[in-house]
C-alpha cells in the first residue's frame, strides 16, 4: 500500500498598503490578515496530509517586492527542507509582479518539492493540469496588471497632495512636527525650531558651519535623528557613523539650505522609475513639486536668501577660527579679474592679515595689489556708510514726492500721457497696415512703402520709450514702500553701523575691486535699483519745472 506523502505548510499571508488605500470596506476586511489566517487554519482543518508547521505575514508590503521578511523567512524554511508546502488565501497574495511570480512558482518550487495551494483560485500544483497552467499565468498577469494601476491612481494621488500643499514624509523635517490632527501638515515644534534660529543666527554672525556644530555638540543639544528617537519615532538615517548621531557640518547645511524654514515644500524631488523598479532616482527640477507658504515659517525670507549667499561666498576657514572674515569672497583684483586672497604674517607673536591678489599668489603673473585687512575694510566701511547716507536722502525725496498736494493731479496727467501714447501707437501700427495694401494694389512703389513703413517704425518707437519713462514716473506716484524698494529699507537698518559684520557686507556689497594703486571701487547690491529711483526723481522735478506735475 502507498504511503502518503506528509505535507509540513507555511500559511503565508501579506496585507500592502496599496491594498488598504484602494479597496473598498468590504474588500478590505476580506484581505485583513486575521480573514486570510483563518480562511487558511479552516482550509487545512479535514486535510490529514497537510500539517501547518508556521504562518508567515508580512503587513504593510507591496506585491512586488519579494525582499519581504517574513516571505525570505518562509523560503529560509523551504531550503532547510522544514517547509515543503505553501497556502495561500490567492495568488494576489503570493505577490503581484508577473515574472517574479513565474519564478518562484515554476521554477523554484518545483526545484525543493514544494506544492502551493491558492485556495479562493482553486489552484494546487499536486493536481495542476495544462489548463492550470495558463490560469496561473492569467492570474499572474492580472495581478501585476493590478498592481500597475494602482501605482499610477497613487502616484497622480500623490501628486495631487503636493500641489496642494500637503506633506508626505514619513517623518517631519527638523524644526517641525506634524500636526496631531491633520498628520500631511507641518506645524512648528518649539524647541528645535529655536534651534534652527539659532544655526541661522549663528551663519549671519559669520560662523562657520563646523563651529556651529561643535557649538552644538559641547551645549549637549541632540542632534535631528536623536531628537527624533527621544520624542519615540522610529528614525534610520544612513549619516549615523557612531553610536549616538552627533551634529555635523554636513547636518548643519543640510539646514540652512532647506527652503521648508520659509514655509515653501519642495517634494517630488526622488522617485521611482516605475512599480517594478526599486531604485530611487533624482528627477529632474522642473518636475519637482514647489508649494510656497505650505506651513508657517520658522526664517524669513530675507535671512534665509541671505544665508544661500553666505553659503556660496564663504571660503576655507582655519581649523582654530570660528568666524568667516567679513569681506571674503567679495573682492577682486582690479588688473587681472581674479580672487583677492587673504594671507597671514606672524610678528610679536601677533597675527597680521593682509590680502593679495590670488594670480599673484599662484602663477606670478599679476602685481601683488597688497592692501592690510584694516585698510581694506575701513574703506568699504566708509563707503558703505556713505552710500546709506545717500539712500536715506533718497528715502525722504520719494516720501516727499508721494505726500505732495501734486501727486494725484500729477498720476492724472501721465494717465493721459500714457493713453495718448497708446492710442498714437495703435494709429501708427494701422498705417503700417495700410501702407502694406496700398503696395499690394500699386499704388505705392517698393521704395516709397519702405521709407514709409521706416518713419511709421521709428514713431512706434519712439512712442514706445516715452510710454516706458511714463510707466516708471507713474511708479513713482504710487509706490508706497511696496516690494520694489523694501531693499531702501533693507539698507537703512544699516544706519548706525560702527564695524564690518559679514552678513552686513554680503547683504549690501555686491563685489569689491581693488586696484595696484590701492584705489577701491565697491559695487553695492541693487544698483540698478537705485539709480532707476534717481533717475526717476530727476525726470520727476524737471517735469515739476516744466508744469507737467
């Protein structure tokens, strides 16, 4: 009489998230990991051949990636040979990525000996025909089929999310939390986002950002990922080199780069190719997902876009200085264009700073344009105090001008300036028109039509530039501090300045040129800016003189 073989079974279960997210209640609560246990212990209950030895779950993973705990656990089993039969409640939940399925089912199962049973699709190798055959397949298809729609139906979901605005990390950056009712929106965390503003504070002063993690480090401040742990979130971060994640330079730019401190969300900046591809790739800028004002900010604007300045002018610091010299980076040699460099000559047991130009230094081939750190930044601190000196003159003229019992009658009358100019224009243009069918019907000659049309162009022209110098007399008027001339003010806080600081130099100095001779010319931030307003005064008062304002 023949022995019947023993089958020792893993129950093997899984639940995705995918799953949780499209199904319905119903089907939801059919694919739960207690419905699928039970389905299978009730399965196997008058099935005397078949003993279930183990019961695998993996919750929470996707069909299509078979790196899953507890599915490497149960194929562990299988090649120890303590598991030579699979259960499960479908295919669906074996997995749902077509090749990968045919894999482990044609191939490596019938290589150990292992029968699989799918119970809901009426499947079981032992007793498989052709027939079973092509339904697996089918089955396989369908269910990678499956898993492709609903990568794309949660990849435009989460598109969508981010284009409104909502955050989907897993965990909240540094300075933030989420909100206890609302988990896809940031809300500040008190005592990290105080640390933040004390590493921005830190930068402004000119401290390097070594320093500011040493700083850190010797306060016994935690660093992000140990803040993380303390508040009980279970966080992983591949820069963790020691037993308790310490602050780093690295960590600390990582901050001060971060747009989210100014309440703007930056996602979409990583992805995956498709839902069978695990690799993560970095697309491309313009796809990623800009929100701005998602959240409250912790840094206003102003000091976060003057710290990425910082950041990208700040030069190599000594091992024993904190501090990044108030002028680095900003200054350039008169004759050849390059660097001006910062050197240092020891006497008396002092340090003497001295800068020169950098070709100089490297190759020979420019003069030395020597000039001490005192000289060079009492000179720019004089310059620097008189051009806000000048700024402020201007200040009181345009607040002047915009509070004169003139303004409104003067707005009226380049409102009809610039209207006339429009409709000028428009006539022109209709001429040029005309001009072009009366050569079409011969009445005009090549050369007549040309000289025409060459007037008719340089009224359009000209009417244009008059219409463009009302638009900037008209912004004069009715300018009241708004965004265009915030930088006055910007300036002025300035005022009463005494010392260099470096966030001081690189907020108003746009680049400083030095010369063999030691003359010094210093471009400041918003030129341009500032001599349109000059400009525009200038046209204001001889208008005012004319009788036009």
């Amino acid at each position: 009489m023949e022995t019947k073989t023993q089958y020792q079974a893993a129950a093997y279960v899984r639940l995705s998230k995918e799953d949780l997210i499209s199904a319905s209640g119903l089907r939801s609560e059919s694919n739960s990991i207690s419905n699928q246990k039970q389905l299978i212990l009730d399965f196997v209950k008058d099935k005397a051949d078949i003993k279930v030895v183990s019961i695998r779950e993996d919750d929470g993973y996707t069909g299509t990636d078979y790196d899953r705990p507890d599915f490497q656990r149960m194929m562990d089993d299988i090649r120890a040979g303590v598991v030579n039969c699979v259960i499960v409640k479908d295919l669906s939940r074996f997995g749902r990525e077509y090749i990968n399925a045919g894999k482990y089912i044609d191939r490596l199962f019938p290589y150990y000996g292992v029968r699989l049973i799918s119970i809901n699709d009426g499947i079981d190798t032992i007793t498989r025909s052709s027939s079973d055959d092509f339904n697996i397949m089918l089955k396989n298809l369908m269910n990678d089929n499956y898993c492709r729609d609903i990568s794309i139906k949660i990849r435009s979901q989460l598109h969508v999310k981010r284009k409104n605005g909502e955050f989907l990390g897993a965990f909240a950056p540094y300075g933030y939390e989420k909100d206890e009712s609302d988990k896809n929106k940031l809300v500040i965390d008190p005592y990290a986002a105080e640390i933040v503003r004390e590493i921005f504070r830190w930068k402004l002063e000119g401290v390097n950002q070594d320093s500011i993690a040493r700083r850190l480090n010797d306060q016994g401040i935690l660093s992000p990922m140990e803040y993380k742990k303390s508040k009980g979130l279970s966080f992983r971060s591949s820069f963790k080199t020691n037993d308790q994640a310490k602050w780093s330079a690295v960590a600390i730019r990582r901050i001060l780069t971060n747009p989210v401190y100014v309440g703007t969300l930056v996602q979409g900046v990583r992805s995956r190719p498709n839902y069978k591809i695990k690799k993560v790739v970095v697309n491309a800028e313009e796809d990623w997902v800009i929100c701005e004002n998602a959240h409250e900010a912790i840094i206003h604007p102003r000091f976060f876009l003057l710290v990425q300045r910082l950041l990208e002018l700040d030069t190599r610091t000594s091992p024993n200085e904190e501090h990044v010299f108030p002028l680095a980076g900003l200054m350039y040699c008169g004759d050849c264009g390059g660097p001006i460099i910062r050197k240092t000559q020891i006497a008396s047991g002092k340090n003497f700073y001295y800068y020169i130009c950098g070709n100089h230094k490297n190759t020979g081939k420019c003069s030395n344009h020597r000039i001490s750190r005192s000289q060079i930044e009492e000179a720019v601190l004089k310059l620097l105090q008189e051009h806000i000196r000048m700024l402020t003159e201007l200040e009181s003229v345009l607040k002047t001008i915009r509070e004169t019992p003139l303004r409104r009658y003067s707005v009226r009358k380049v409102q009809e300036h610039m209207l006339n100019l429009e409709t000028e224009i428009e006539r022109f243009r209709r001429l040029k028109i005309s001009a072009y069918e009366d050569l079409k019907e011969g009445v005009l000659s090549k050369e007549d039509y040309f000289d025409i049309t060459e007037q008719y162009e340089r009224r359009i022209a000209n009417a244009n530039l008059a219409h463009e110098q009302a638009q900037r007399e008209m912004d004069l008027y009715i300018q009241n501090g708004s965004a265009p001339q915030k930088w006055i003010q910007e300036f002025i806080e300035y005022q009463n300045i005494k010392t260099l600081t470096r966030s001081m130099a690189v907020e108003c100095i746009d680049r400083i040129v030095i010369y063999e001779d030691k003359r010094i010319e210093v471009t400041f931030t918003h030129m341009q800016d500032y001599q349109s307003l000059v400009s525009q005064v200038e046209d204001y008062y001889q208008a005012v003189q004319k009788g036009v304002g």
